[in-house]
C-alpha cells in the first residue's frame, strides 16, 4: 500500500489524535489537584473543583492550540485564576443582591475542611484586589518565583513584585502579623 493512500492519511491522523488525547490525560492528572488549590484560594471551598474543571475544559477544546504553547500549564493557571476571580465576583454581587431583597440564603457545603488559620489566610486573600490575590494564590499554592507569576499572568516582574509586595502588607494588616514576618 502506498503511503500516499487516503488509508495512510487516516491512519497516521487517528494516531496522532489518540498521542494528543494521552497528552491531554497527562496534563489533566498533573495539573487539576494545583488548580483546586489554586481556585480554592481565590474563590472558596465551595466552587474550587467547578472552576478548576472548567479551566481544564477550556483547555480541551483548545489542547491543540495550548499544547503548542511553551508552557501550557502557565496558560491553563492563568486561565484557572481568571475564572476563579470571575467566579468570586459573581457570588459576591449574588449575595449583594439577595440581602437586598431579604432573601436567605442556604449554606452550601464545603469541598474540605481547612484549618481555621488557613481558612482565615484565605478568606483574606480572596478580599485582595483580582491581581494582587492572584499572584498570591499563584505563590502560595504553586511556589511559583516571581518570572513564573509574571508569565502566567501576562505582565511584567516588576509589576508581580508590586502586587505580591501589597498583598503581603495588606495580609499582614488583615492577619494582625507584622509585615516582614512572612516574607520569603
């Protein structure tokens, strides 16, 4: 048989479907656990795995485009810490809404328990501006040095560096810590 045949052609492109498929797999079993982490810092227990799902199905439908990047699990973080943000936004003007109008609102139930110290950690960094909470969540959750922050979140170190500079004084001041103490 020919390699030019049509039988040829699809053979070697099912191939190369099922190789990105397995890619995929890879990069989801790797990547999901740091991106609940990461959601749950920036908005809650409650929708960390919702998020954190979602990000990782924008990516499928766009694996052969974010595959091709350099680094894909910058790609998928920032699009990760972009709807945990949104996600976070939305509740917020939700609640706003319903105490308006005097409705109640049922508790929903947590993904796990956090230790009170880390819940308050949290729910302090979930009150930082989007930016400023993001490169906190990307530091904390994933360790990340400030050029990696600065890759995923498309901007430059400087400007990580001012954001990770007023998220830790504004922590500090939320957390009743002095500002050097967690300094890393």
């Amino acid at each position: 048989m020919n390699d030019a045949s049509p039988t040829a052609a699809a053979t070697r492109g099912r191939s190369r479907a099922g190789a990105r498929e397995r890619d995929f797999d890879e990069f989801y079993v790797a990547e999901l656990p740091r991106l609940v982490a990461l959601a749950r810092g920036l908005c809650g227990p409650a929708h960390a795995e919702d998020v954190a799902q979602e990000a990782m199905l924008v990516a499928y439908r766009r694996w052969r485009e974010v595959s091709s990047l350099e680094r894909p699990e910058a790609w998928v973080r920032r699009t990760c810490s972009n709807l945990a943000v949104s996600t976070f936004r939305r509740r917020v003007v939700e609640l706003r809404a319903v105490s308006r109008l005097g409705g109640r609102r049922t508790p929903e139930t947590p993904a796990a328990e956090l230790g009170a110290e880390a819940e308050e950690f949290w729910t302090a960094v979930r009150a930082l501006p989007a930016r400023q909470a993001q490169a906190a969540a990307l530091r904390y959750v994933y360790d990340l040095p400030v050029a990696e922050i600065a890759h995923t979140l498309e901007c430059t170190e400087g400007t990580v560096k001012q954001h990770l500079s007023r998220a830790r004084h504004s922590l500090a001041a939320a957390l009743h810590v002095e500002p050097g103490e967690e300094e890393r």
